[in-house]
C-alpha cells in the first residue's frame, strides 16, 4: 500500500461537498467505485467554468491518475467506471443525458440539482447543446510539496546551512527530479543531502529524459479516448 506523507503546512486548495452528501449519501453509498466517482464528479465539476457545467463519460477516461485508482487494468478500470457511474444515477446523484454531435453520441453528466435538473430540461427542449470544442480535459494534478517539506519527510531535520543549500537546488533543478532524487536516496538508505545533490549534478551534467510534458499529453488527450482504452469503450 502506498504510503501518504501527510498534508503540508501552509494554505491548501479545497473542494466544496454540500453536507447533504454526508447525511443523505454517505451513509447509503456502499459500492467503492461509486463512492470514488461521486466524490471525484465534486472535484471535477468545480475545475469547469460557466453557468452550466457536466462530465462527460471520457472525461474520466482521460483522467489517467483517477483511473488508475479504480481497477489493476483499463478493462477492469473502465468496466468499474460504467458500473459505478450507473450507481450514482440509479441512486440520483447524476442525472445522465446522451446527444447526437459531429464526434457522435456523447455522454453527459450532471449534479442532481437545480441547475443540473434546469440544464437537462434546456436539452430535451433544444434551447442549447454543448459544444465540444469548449471541453478542455480535467485531471488530478499531483500536488507536489515543496523541497524543505519534502527533505524533512525524508531526510531529516533542517539546519540555517541545509536550508541555504535547499534553497540553491530549487533555482538549479526541477522539483521533480528532487523528488525523484530523494527517493532514490531513501531507497538507497543513503538519507543525506550530499548523496541526492550528487545525483542531481549527474543528471544536469549527463542528461536526463523526462518524456513528454504534462501539458503536451494534455492536448493529445484533447476530445480523444486514451489508447489503453480504444478497445474498451466507442466514443
């Protein structure tokens, strides 16, 4: 099981959840994949702007770090997802609607309430439609802590000197590979500053891969299935 190192000090971003969620929905919710979608859809939503705001079925699909947390495989993944998303709407969490658009048939989503319900009856009217091309994808963002957070946790106490040398590598080197450097470091157990800076200097002096930007696979995944999922699910 992976480890959680504890919420950082400081001010952190929150996710509004009405209390009706806890004393009419938590109690009676007794499905994981459901619980993980219904409190995911809380997050999601709040991440989408204008007026009328909905999910849609591959905006889940696309969120690689949601997905991995409901099933080992995409197929099984993917299967938790459709059961889970149907939970919530038998249960009258979200309130579903699919439409005909120039992709094909899409899948929405919405919150059971006002402006869900008022959003619904404005499709089945025809006073609006969503347009596809305003959709930017939604994923969950591994909040990273900041290097003196992630040196206590790993390393040890900070000293006036260590703080200064910390400081240094902030403006030298990607948090990222910090992170990745102490890791190392703590697998190794070699917790000292002096073994993760000398792996960071090798890396800047040698190179280091780091793959595709998160923003460039960001846009790949813009209005498309994932590949692990192509088979699973027809847009």
């Amino acid at each position: 099981m992976k480890g959680f190192p504890g919420f950082p000090a400081g001010k952190l971003r929150l996710t509004a959840i009405p209390n009706l969620f806890f004393s009419d929905l938590l109690p009676d919710i007794d499905n994981l994949s459901e619980m993980k979608i219904t409190l995911y859809a809380f997050w999601a939503l709040t991440q989408k702007e204008g007026q009328v705001r909905y999910l849609r079925f591959v905006d889940f699909l696309n969120d690689s770090e949601f997905m991995k947390g409901l099933g080992p495989t995409p197929t099984l993944a993917a299967e938790a997802l459709s059961d889970g998303l149907e939970r919530a709407i038998a249960r009258g969490t979200f309130l579903h609607i699919d439409i005909e658009s120039a992709d094909g048939k899409m899948d929405l989503y919405f919150l059971n309430s006002e402006k869900g319900r008022s959003a619904i009856e404005g499709i089945t009217r025809g006073e609006w439609r969503p347009n596809p091309d305003d959709d930017e994808p939604i994923t969950l963002m591994v909040e990273r802590p900041n290097v003196f957070v992630l040196y206590e946790q790993n390393i040890g106490s900070l000293t006036p000197l260590i703080a200064d040398q910390l400081r240094d590598a902030e403006q030298t080197y990607p948090l990222a590979w910090i992170e990745e450097a102490i890791t190392i470091a703590v697998e190794n157990n070699s917790r000292k500053w002096r073994y993760v800076h000398s792996i960071l200097e090798r890396w800047r002096q040698e190179g280091k891969k780091d793959g595709v930007s998160r923003r460039d696979s960001q846009t790949e995944l813009r209005h498309q299935v994932p590949d692990e999922y192509q088979d699973i699910v027809k847009q």
